[in-house]
C-alpha cells in the first residue's frame, strides 16, 4: 500500500518573507501503518526520495507496487514534509523527514545561514530524513562537524507503532541511550524518523578556494602539516595532481591563509560548481561503470602504500579516500583500511557486483558492538520491521 494518494491537501508556509515549502503532516498516519505491521508481522522499507537507494544490503524498494524487492511494505517518508519551526537567532531549524533538502537549504541561505554538515543530494535529491538515516556529510565534515553532531532532537515511530519525541517521552528501555543521535547512520533500522531538530549555523563572509599542483604524496604532507595549525580550512581535496583547499572566514584570515597554501584562486562560481559536483557525485571520477566505487576512512597520517594502488580520490582533507576498483579485485582494500587504523564501504557497486551478497556493504562489527547493536535494535524495533538487512543482515 502506498501512501502517496491519500495526503492532505498541501499547505503553504512562509518564514519572513523566505521562499515557502509544502506542509504535510501524515505522521498519525504513518504510525497506523507500523502499527499494523507490528500485530500481523510485516516488515518495512522506509523510504524517502530514493536518493541514497544504492547503499546499503538493502535491495531497492518498488513505488509502483507499494512492496520492496524482498516482499516487505513499503512506506513512503516523502509526502511528509515541511519546516515547522525555525528561527535564525536560535541557530536552530525543525522539519518534517521528508523535506527536500534543498528546499532547506534555500530558507536557511535567505537568513545567511546553511547545514554545517552540508549533505550530498544525489541526483539533485535528498531529504532531511534521508540526510540523518545515511549519517552522510559533505566536503566540510572535518572542520564543521558529523551529521550526529547537529542533530539535537527527533520525533520516531518505534517498531510498535507509538510516536516518540527525544528528549521528552522517554522510553524506559532505551534510558541512558542518546536515542536522538542514534538514529543518524542506522539507515532507518530503529524507527521511523518524523520531525528532526538540527543545529545550523551563518554562512562564512569570504570563502576562496586554491588550487594548488602537487603530487599525491605531498598533498598528504601539506594537509598533515596544515591540519596543525589555525588555517580557516573548510574542505580539502585531492585528485589527478590538483589539491584543492577551501578557506573560509574573515576577509584578513583568508587573505593571509591562502598566501601560506599558495596555488591559484579559483574563481567564486567555479569553486562553488566543483565543492557542490564533489560532494554529490557529480564528477567524472565518481561515474562507476563496470568499478565498484568503495570509500576508505582512514587516518590522514595513512600512507599511500598503505591503501591499494589504484584511481583514488582524497577528499576532507586525506581523512576520506574514494577508490575505483574492479568486481573481484577489491578484496584486499578492507583489511588494508582496517590494518590502517579505518574502515571501507562499499558504496556504489558496479553492475556486476550488484546483488554479490558475498560482500556486505559495511565493514563487519565486532562482536561486542554488535551484541550492542542488537540490544538497541530490539529495544526499539522488537520484531525487526524496519529495513531488515539494510545496515547488517542480522539487523
């Protein structure tokens, strides 16, 4: 069943004259459904605007039927949206889970303010709720901060069907638990997300970009060097002999910095088109083809010998490595990144590797934490509806 055609008439909201959003709430309708599910034992694929559809054990959900790939309902976040509360001088903006993104973003940019975790929206698309649930974070995640880090509260449906608020009604069994932060990166596995809570903050008065030619090697050294030191460094990057290095701040500072990092000023619409192309997958480099596209998280200080030899992008400034590998030759990179000190995702596999259920997604956890997982899973989602398999195929 799918709840796309029984929404309430849209309503139009606006906050001091900034752009308006569509205002839907179908929260109690929402938490009939998981009700339902609960008491005859079906489980659930969230799902949002598709945009992160990829990732993950989880095979794509069928709008068209209202069922998943694997039998289970789904149910559809997207219809649920809109900004309920926002005021520029608290730093802070609540909305609804299904709200666009980038209809975020336009409201924020009109009080001069923005997401500091910046989240990719691929394929131009994206939800708030889809933002949390993925924990994704842009370019500026080194300097600015988590998809955790500005979540402050969340209103959820739990796997019983009852509508929860955090931190407010709080659930004897999960006591103890940072619950609203909890649910960024589970990929929907421990509830329903429906209002979310983020801290935001001003944009920066002078942002510039430099454009320096290195080799990899050296990009690394400076990036190590420079990440001791007060630089007002908002992203680095490096690929194909170009580091790319973001300042932000007061004119002066970024003045002086970009001076010490040295290079080429990028112009202000081009380093604007290359962040944003970098942080959605835009460029040539991120187009899999027949290579799984994995993601290596690893510490800066990780020498390149340590990581496989192969095309790599370097993204939050060495902390983040994309590497193009071929199906069946990609079995060394995560014990490498784990002997390193990191973890590896496969994050977008090729067409060969798609449905390789031999390969899971995320790097296996321990065993204590996944006792852990498991605890926090079954306080929340005692019959495991939501997503099964999605993060873990025990979970």
């Amino acid at each position: 069943m799918c709840i796309t055609t029984i929404c309430h008439t849209p309503i139009y909201r606006g906050f001091r004259g900034v752009p308006t959003v569509t205002d839907q709430d179908i929260s109690r309708l929402l938490a009939e459904r998981v009700q339902s599910a609960y008491h005859q034992g079906t489980p659930l694929t969230i799902v949002g605007s598709g945009s992160k559809a990829f990732l993950g054990g989880q095979p794509s959900a069928d709008r068209s039927s209202g069922t998943s790939d694997h039998g289970a309902d789904v149910l559809d976040l997207s219809p649920h949206c809109g900004i309920l509360d926002y005021e520029p001088a608290e730093l802070v903006l609540t909305a609804r889970a299904g709200t666009p993104l980038a209809e975020i973003e336009q409201i924020l940019s009109a009080s001069g303010q923005m997401m500091p975790f910046d989240p990719p929206q691929f394929g131009g698309k994206g939800t708030l709720g889809g933002a949390v649930a993925t924990g994704l974070s842009g370019p500026a995640r080194p300097w600015q901060g988590a998809v955790r880090d500005a979540v402050l509260g969340v209103t959820l449906i739990n796997g019983q069907g009852e509508i929860l608020k955090f931190g407010g009604q709080v659930m004897k069994n999960v006591a103890g638990y940072d619950v609203s932060r909890l649910m960024a990166g589970a990929f929907g596995t421990l509830g329903v997300l429906l209002e979310i809570s983020i801290r935001v903050m001003p944009l920066p008065r002078v942002q510039q970009t430099q454009v320096v030619a290195t080799n990899t090697e050296q990009a690394l050294r400076w990036l190590a060097e420079w990440n001791q030191t007060a630089l007002p460094i908002t992203a680095a990057s490096f690929h194909d002999g170009q580091l790319h290095v973001r300042l932000a701040g007061a004119q002066s500072g970024v003045h002086k910095a970009a001076l010490r990092v040295g290079g080429d000023t990028l112009n202000e619409a081009a380093a604007s088109t290359y962040w944003q192309a970098l942080r959605d997958h835009q460029l040539p480099f991120f187009q899999v083809g027949e290579t799984d596209l994995w993601r290596s998280a690893a510490p800066l200080s990780t020498p390149v010998s340590a990581l496989p030899d192969a095309p790599q992008y370097i993204d939050w400034g060495g902390q983040q490595r994309w590497f193009r590998l071929p199906s069946g030759q990609d079995a060394d990179i995560r014990p490498r990144t784990t002997a390193a000190g990191g973890h590896a995702t496969l994050f977008r596999p090729s067409a060969q590797s798609t449905g390789n259920a031999q390969t899971s997604p995320f790097t296996p956890l321990p065993a204590p934490l996944h006792a852990l997982h498991q605890r926090i899973k079954t306080a929340l989602d005692p019959k495991g509806l939501f997503n099964a398999g999605r993060l873990f195929a025990e979970l």
